[in-house]
C-alpha cells in the first residue's frame, strides 16, 4: 500500500484528541499529540505477544510513504497497547489517517492513498460535555481483605530473599447510568495530569483503554533510546504543598529499595543489546495531581543503525520491569499469577506507536480506565517489598485507585 504524507495547518487540539480518543488511536505526550482515525488498514500480528518471531520494522516497511517529508511517527504508524502477559497474542494497528501535531505547531497529515475524506471527519466531531457520573455498580477483585493478604504472604517470601520485589495489583469493576464518553475523559485527563502522556486506544473484547501514563518505557530515536522509570509512592493530600511529602519519599528506605532495584533492571537488561548505557546517579521527585514518584533517566546509545534493535525489540527486553513485575522477572511473575488470580488483561502492559524506521514511544499502561458501554475496569498496583505493611500498601492502591475513577468517571468511590 501507498500512503501519502502531507505538512498542514495546526489542528484544533481538543478536536484532534475528542477523534483519536472516541473511535481511534490517541497517543498525546505534553510535546506531540497524535491522533489516528478511520479504518484499520493493515496489521502486524503478534500471535505469541513479544515473545513471536515478528520483524515489526520490516512489516511496516513494505508500505510506501511518497510526499513531503517529516521526522519519526509521521509516516507509516503502528498503534498498539498490549496486554501485560507477554505470551498473550496482541496486534499492532496502522489506521486509514494519522495527524501528528506538535506543541509549537508543526502538523503533518499521513493517508493511505486515494482516501481524501479526512477533513469530513474532522469537521463531524464534537467537542465532549459528559460530566462524572453516579455509581451503578462496584465490586472490588479481590476485596480489600483477601488483598493486604496476598501482600501479608508475599512479604513473608520476600523476607526469606526467593524474591527482591514484586508488583501486586487488584481492581475494581463497574458501571454508570450512561455509556461513557472516553473524548471526556481524555479531556479532563489532558487537564488534571499536564505531565502525563494520554492514551485511548482500541483494546480487546471491544473496550478502550484511555488514561494519562506517567511511565515512559521506552522511546527509540535511531540509535538512541531513553527510558524513565518510576518507583515509590507517596500520596499528596490536596491543597497542601508537597515539600515535606517529596523530602520524606527521598529518605525512605523502603521507597529507595524499590526504586534500587527497578533501576538496576532496567540498566542490567539495556546491557545485554547496548555497549553504553548511562542512568541518573541519584532519583528525582514526579509530582503528579494526587501522587509522587521517585523517577530516573536512563539512555543507551547503539554504535550502528543497522544493528540497532527496533522499538518493539527494546520492549521485548524491558517488559515487564520491576515497575509493574518484579525481580527475579520469571519468579516474580509465577508470583502474580499465583496471588492475583484475576487476568490483568491490557493494566500495565506496553502502549504507544513505531513506525517503519523503527523509531517509537512505549508507555506503561497503568493510570487508565478500560470502558466499554456504561461498564468500566481499573487496575492500581503497589510495589512490594520486604519492608512493606500490607495496610499501607493497601490504602495506597484505594487511593490510587480513587484517583483515576473520581477524576475522569464518576463522582464519589
């Protein structure tokens, strides 16, 4: 297929976010907003999830892209969130029409040849008005109890050194009197979390997944990558200045073990496909709306673009990190599977965009809600460690969760 890429004016941003958000493909950083829409017109198929022998770059690259020029994910663009298994099947999606903006203006326009109709759908969007809405419905899996549990029994194994940490998660499922409008909460997230990187993309059995992610897992830019993980969390009450919370979160010992070892992953996985890799000698505080973390940048660089691993290869090293799995990755996984005993389905798999030069921005799906009809799901997860009290991790996933639901959802948990 031949696809055509075009500069254009600057777009509406709410316009461009109520599209990709409502029936498309929406990855918005705070720089560029993109936006895909229209019909699925080819796929890369992962039938056995990171782990299939697919050669993404070369899939994407049997595409043409003719017309003007433009820089990484304006051409042929692959849109994807995953699931959190890395064995379960998952598909990355070039749709009909891409629009890639960026904050200072620059626009370009990518379509599959022939279609001319874009503007059409551009113009028939409407600007969301859906407000929060009242519960229906809300069950917690596990409940609360059985949750600081599993966490109770985990630390007794982190204790006896079979593990460093690991990520355990619960969710809550619902419904609301109305189908929710994932435009509306794109919109409210766009302004709650500036920080954060929106995400609405199609997911299975027919839900979309949107939410703001503060976790970039990884962005390869020819032989570059960068990749900064969060760990430690601390929650912000409102109206109060976050000084005194973020100088806690840096001298928390149990806090910067989490962040310890999460680091010491992912610089000991780039190590095996990178000759230079370099991560922040010390953490730093990200102070979301609710919620702090303690953060690092971590690059590596590749001597040949040749021999450069794809954005898709870099994710098939990293996934799952200590962030969302744990350490041992294979012990801590068992351990999931084992206490969680609900699928996680697309919560904290990769999310985000490559194209045909390999370049692409992979997000950690968390901080999201998945929507279908008037029924939603979310997941919050914690950090465990062999210092962690089970009630406080606990109360920290309530919280979490409460975040998400209450800022773009409903009015009260």
């Amino acid at each position: 297929m031949k696809f055509v890429r075009s500069v254009i004016s600057p777009l509406r941003a709410e316009t461009l976010r109520a599209l990709g958000a409502r029936d498309g493909w929406l990855v918005e950083s705070p720089d560029v907003l993109r936006a895909g829409f229209g019909r699925v017109v080819d796929r890369v198929e992962l039938d056995a999830g990171l782990d299939s022998p697919t050669n993404a770059t070369g899939a994407l690259q049997r595409h043409e892209v003719v017309g003007d020029d433009g820089p990484s994910g304006t051409g042929v663009v692959a849109f994807a969130t995953l699931p959190f298994d890395r064995n379960a099947p998952g598909e990355l999606q070039i749709p009909e029409f891409l629009i890639t903006q960026t904050l200072s203006g620059d626009a370009w326009l990518t379509c599959l040849e022939g279609s001319n109709d874009w503007r059409e759908w551009f113009d028939a969007v409407t600007d969301p008005v859906q407000e929060t809405q009242s519960l229906r419905s809300l069950t917690y899996q596990p409940t609360p109890e059985e949750y600081a549990h599993n966490i109770a029994l985990a630390v007794e194994i982190l204790r006896r050194k079979e593990i460093d940490k690991v990520v355990l998660a619960r969710a809550v499922l619902g419904s609301v009197p109305e189908p929710i409008d994932a435009a509306a909460i794109a919109q409210r997230l766009r302004l709650r979390e500036p920080i954060c990187t929106l995400y609405s993309l199609p997911a299975s059995d027919g839900q979309r997944f949107v939410g703001a992610s503060p976790e970039l897992l990884v962005r390869r830019i020819g032989v570059e990558i960068q990749c900064h993980p969060l760990a430690g969390t601390i929650t912000l009450p409102p109206n109060v200045a976050p000084d005194d919370y973020q100088t806690w979160l840096l001298g928390s010992t149990k806090n910067l073990h989490e962040y310890g070892v999460l680091v010491d992953e992912v610089v000991r996985n780039l190590a095996n496909v990178y000759d230079d890799v370099y991560a922040d000698p010390e953490p730093s505080i990200v102070t979301l709306r609710t919620v702090a973390h303690l953060g690092a940048w971590v690059s590596a660089r590749s001597s040949n673009l040749d021999t450069a691993p794809d954005a898709l290869e870099v994710l098939r090293v990293l996934h799952p990190t200590a962030a969302v799995g744990g350490v041992p990755r294979e012990s801590a996984y068992d351990l999931i599977r084992r206490l969680e005993q609900h699928d996680r389905g697309h919560y904290a798999g990769p999310l985000g965009w490559m194209d045909s030069r390999g370049d692409g921005e992979w997000w950690i799906g968390i901080r999201g809600v998945l929507v279908k009809g008037r029924e939603f799901e979310a997941w919050a997860g914690a950090g465990i460690v062999s210092e962690s009290d089970p009630i406080a991790e606990r109360e920290e996933t309530r919280d979490k969760l409460a975040s998400v639901l209450t800022s773009v959802l409903v009015d009260r948990v």
